[in-house]
C-alpha cells in the first residue's frame, strides 16, 4: 500500500507507527539496498522491547557532572532494552556502518547521534564499503 513505517523506542516501549508525509529521510549515510533491507529487519526485531529507563539516568547523572562507580545503563541489558539513539547505532551495526566505533551502542546520548550527524553533514558525502 505504500504506507512507510517507522520502529521507534518511547518510554511506553518500541513501537511501530505509519510515517507522516514528510516525516521520513532514510539518512545522510550511503546505503546499499542490502543494508537498507538489514536495518528495516533489525528494527522490526526491537517492536515490543522496553525503555531502557537505567540508560537515561545514567546520562541524566553524568551530565549533572557525578562519577559513577558503576555503570548505569548502557548495554547492560544485552540489547533487551532500547533507547531512541541506540536503535540506529546498533541498526546500522548489523548493515556494516559502525557509527561509534568500539563505544557500545547503549552508551550513545541523543546528543551524540545528533553530533555525529551533524559532522558528517558538514563534511559532505562519503561511500561506505
């Protein structure tokens, strides 16, 4: 039917929703239709999973300046739990795009997704491969 879906986490769990006009932009990252077809499968995989809630107050205390003994959040659910900057983080790991490598993917903030978009932006369009 040419109805677009998006696979988001929100604190009431990941859900699948209709795109609204407009609404979707593949991404600044160059794709194959291979990986594309990878991220659409690993995000169809994370419908129904928790907010990672640890996560968030993990950031939430970081950026409030605390050292943290432990850590809060941050992959140490094994990827049972989502936040919204890690589905794609690990979305385009599973189509061969490491956007944070060697960080995982649980510990990337919102505001270092929107960074990391923001720089490739500046710096132009580059071909994974």
């Amino acid at each position: 039917d040419g109805t677009i879906g998006i696979v988001e986490p929100m604190p009431e769990g990941c859900r699948r929703r209709a795109a609204r006009a407009g609404e979707f932009v593949w991404s600044d990252v160059p794709l194959t239709h291979d990986q594309r077809q990878a991220v659409v499968a690993y995000d169809g995989t994370t419908v129904g999973l928790p907010y990672d809630w640890p996560s968030i107050v993990g950031f939430v205390l970081r950026r409030a300046g605390l050292k943290l003994r432990m850590p809060v959040g941050g992959d140490t659910a094994g990827g049972r739990k989502l936040i919204c900057s890690e589905l794609p983080v690990r979305a385009y790991r599973v189509a061969g795009v490491d956007m944070f490598p060697g960080r995982p993917a649980g510990t990337v903030s919102p505001g270092d997704l929107r960074q990391w978009l923001d720089d490739r932006r500046r710096a132009g369009p580059r071909r994974h491969g």
